[in-house]
C-alpha cells in the first residue's frame, strides 16, 4: 500500500485560547485538526492536573493537525501568533498517511 509524507503538528495551549488558536487555523487555511483535553503533566513550574477542577479556565488541551508538508509553514506562523504570548508547547514529527487528498 501506498504512503505519503505529512507533517504531524502537536499544539498545546491553555484551554481558554482553544477558539484563538482555532480561528487563526482557520485563517491559515488549516481545516483539520483535533482538539484533546490535557489531563495534567510536569512542565517547567512543576507538576499539574486537572483533579479536582470544575471549570476549564486552568487546563489545557492538544490541537493536531497533520498536513502536507508544503504548508506547514502557514501553521506554524498560525499557531506561534497565539502561543508566543501564552503557555505552550508546539511540536512537529514526520509521519505517513494513506489519503494523501485528504490532507
């Protein structure tokens, strides 16, 4: 079977700049993405979770988007214009898909 070369993008951000970081996606002519609750980690002040909160004000959540590769530059200066002022992680791998015109 058939593979083909994309970019895997992992975005994570403060839950309350989920829609931010969705519309300036959208700006970029990024349309898939999935977005995932984060439900706690260890970062550089220490270790949290979401045990025990009510609201989202405090959490986080992962935005993927897989894409070709060509266009990764489009979501990155997406994603960087909400995560520079913010608490954020973006990170890229390379992966393979079988639908290519889906991306």
């Amino acid at each position: 079977m058939q593979t083909h070369a994309a970019k895997r993008v992992s975005i994570i951000i403060e839950a309350p700049m989920e829609r931010r970081l969705s519309k300036a996606l959208q700006d970029a002519d990024v349309t898939g993405y999935t977005v995932f609750p984060v439900l706690g980690g260890s970062g550089r002040s220490g270790q949290w979770s979401r045990e025990g909160q009510v609201g989202r004000a405090s959490g986080m959540v992962q935005v993927v988007c897989i894409i070709r590769p060509e266009r990764l530059d489009a979501l990155l200066e997406a994603a960087f214009s909400v995560v520079e002022q913010h608490i954020g992680v973006v990170s890229i791998t390379d992966c393979e898909v079988l639908r290519a015109e889906r991306f």
